[in-house]
C-alpha cells in the first residue's frame, strides 16, 4: 500500500467525517474503533439494530464514468433504510472501501458521498478502513460496503406482530433503480441494446443513460423516522432487490396477504425504456427493480391521511398503494402497471 497517498487521504476526508457527528459521538477519528454512547443519543432501553450492504454494480457505472461522488450516497441509503424497517434511528455509520491504487482524490469523492448521505439520514460517520490491493484490482477498480447502527426502544421495535388484515400500504416514491438491479440493468444497456452511457437516456431526455443510472439514491429514514414517532405504524419494508415480491413479506407474518393496485402510481420512465431493451415481461421486472416504490409502511386504515402528510413535510411522496387481506404472506397485483 501506498502509505504517503493513504495519509493523504486521511488528511483529506478528516473534515468530511467530523461533519457528521451528532450526539453520541465519543472522541475524534484515528483509533482502532468508533465510540458512541446510546445514552448521550437519548435512548433508555435500547436495542441496537445492525445492517451491512453494498452498492453492487452500480458502482461499475461510477468506475466508467469516473463520477465518484454520489455513490457513497447509495451505500448509506441501503443501509439506513434497513435499520428504519426495525423502528430504529440510525446512530453511525463505517465503511470499508477496497481499491486498487489508492488515488486520495477519489476516496475524498467516494467519502464525500458517503459524508453527505450520513448528514441526511442524521447519522454519525464514525470510523471506517481503506485497502489498497494492487495486483489483484485494476488501478481505478473499486469495492465500498457500509455498516450502520441504529437504536429503538425496546418496547417500540417493528417486529411485524401487529400487522392485520385491513391495515393499508402506504408507498413512498422511489424517481430511479436506487441502487437494485444494475447486474440486469447492465446487460440490457451494454449487451442487449449496444447503448453507450452518453446516449440520452431516451428519445428527447434532456439527461444521459450515466445521469440516469447514476441518480442517487433516496434516502428515507429521516421521514419515516418522523412517521414512526408522530403515528402508528404496524410494519416498514424497505423494497430493494426482489421488488415487493421479495421484500413486503419479510414483514408480514403468515396470516395476511398484500394486495397491491398498479394502477396507483406512473412507473418511472427508466424503467420502461430498459424493460423495452430486453423484452423483459412485468413480473421480472416487478421480481428485479422497484418499479417506483422504495418503501412501504403497513399502516391502520384510519390514521393513513395524517401519515402520508408527516411524510410530505419530510419531501416524501406517499400514497396509498394497497392493503393486506387475510392470507398467507405473499403479495398479489390488480390492475396494470401504468407507463
């Protein structure tokens, strides 16, 4: 490892990280382990709620296009977001980013999203470690995972117990593929279609296919964080790979089924444009990408108005996307989906 470029690279990110600290944070950055304290944070009797994630492919598309700051953005949301579904509040954050010549400008850009993310989500950025691994990375090749905790009080954990039939689903909007898919999503640009990332994104977008792919991700936790506090709410699914189909049972138990109306919301338009690629059918798509949706909270049908305004005073678009009926913990469609 270079050591000179790693110090380099400390000294660079040093401010980015202590941008984010909030109360809880004990001591500086530089020892062998991140310190927080939940009591300083205000928690009583908390649990902790850990998560860990990547950003997948994605980061292929940064790598190529040489756009490094945002990604870390994607990295945050993918873990915080998790932690929400629990009830929890995201507390820090620590990354890992692997990389085959260790440039210090690049990390600064890789961190800096990372740093931002973990503003908007109102966690700390406390700790993290960087490798060099020349020989076995291509120079400008590179890997970034995230670890992020989270706390909620005991007697407040999402556990998915409370869910019921006649509960409704409450969608909150999702503008591009966050960070699920991009394995598919590669193939259908570069091997099925031969598009190049500086075509426009499609006939008469005022943006490029990178500009598209590379739209950061949403970061939800700070609203439903708020959701949570102001209302009841029964169950929160965060929809990453696998769509609706794969993530909204993870919460509902095995007597309740979902039942999601596709004509309620306008799939963004990437979605059509790399489904028209591929002659992909509307199941796979629905089994692979978000389709629009990034989270669903499971909410009681009489408290669903004033919950979807706390969610637009935190810019979170919400509607009512479905509802659970009696069944066996799978999710069902009516309607078509609407281009």
């Amino acid at each position: 490892m270079d050591i000179d470029a790693g110090a380099e690279a400390v000294r660079r990110i040093g401010p980015l990280v202590r941008s984010t600290r909030r109360p809880g944070v004990v001591g500086d950055i530089g020892g062998f382990g991140g310190l927080f304290d939940p009591s300083a944070a205000g928690f009583r009797d908390p649990l902790l709620v850990s998560a860990t994630d990547g950003v997948g492919t994605k980061a292929e598309i940064a790598r190529l296009t040489g756009r490094l700051d945002t990604i870390g953005r994607d990295l945050v949301a993918m873990c915080v977001d998790d932690l929400v579904c629990a009830g929890a509040t995201p507390l820090f954050f620590l990354d890992y980013l692997a990389i085959g010549h260790l440039d210090p400008e690049a990390v600064e850009h890789l961190i800096e999203g990372i740093a931002a993310g973990c503003a908007e989500a109102g966690c700390a950025l406390i700790g993290g470690e960087m490798a060099e691994h020349p020989g076995v990375m291509a120079a400008d090749q590179f890997d970034l995972v995230g670890f992020a905790v989270g706390a909620v009080e005991r007697g407040r954990l999402l556990d998915g117990s409370t869910v019921m039939a006649g509960d409704l689903l409450v969608a909150l909007d999702s503008p591009n593929l966050r960070s699920n898919g991009f394995s598919l999503a590669r193939r259908l640009v570069f091997d099925v279609a031969g598009r190049s990332l500086d075509d426009l994104a499609w006939e008469g977008a005022d943006r490029t296919l990178a500009d598209e792919l590379l739209a950061p991700s949403v970061i939800y936790a700070p609203a439903v964080v708020a959701a949570l506090a102001a209302h009841e709410v029964h169950a929160v699914a965060h929809v990453t790979g696998g769509g609706l189909p794969g993530n909204l049972p993870r919460v509902l138990g095995d007597a309740v089924d979902a039942v999601v109306d596709r004509t309620t919301w306008e799939v963004p338009r990437i979605f059509r444009e790399l489904q028209a690629m591929g002659g992909v059918d509307d199941d796979e798509m629905a089994r692979v990408f978000n389709m629009g949706v990034g989270m669903v909270l499971v909410v009681p049908a009489s408290g669903v108005d004033d919950l979807v305004a706390t969610l637009a005073t935190h810019a979170r678009s919400a509607w009512v996307v479905g509802e659970l009926v009696s069944g066996s913990g799978t999710v069902a469609y009516r309607g078509m989906m609407r281009a």
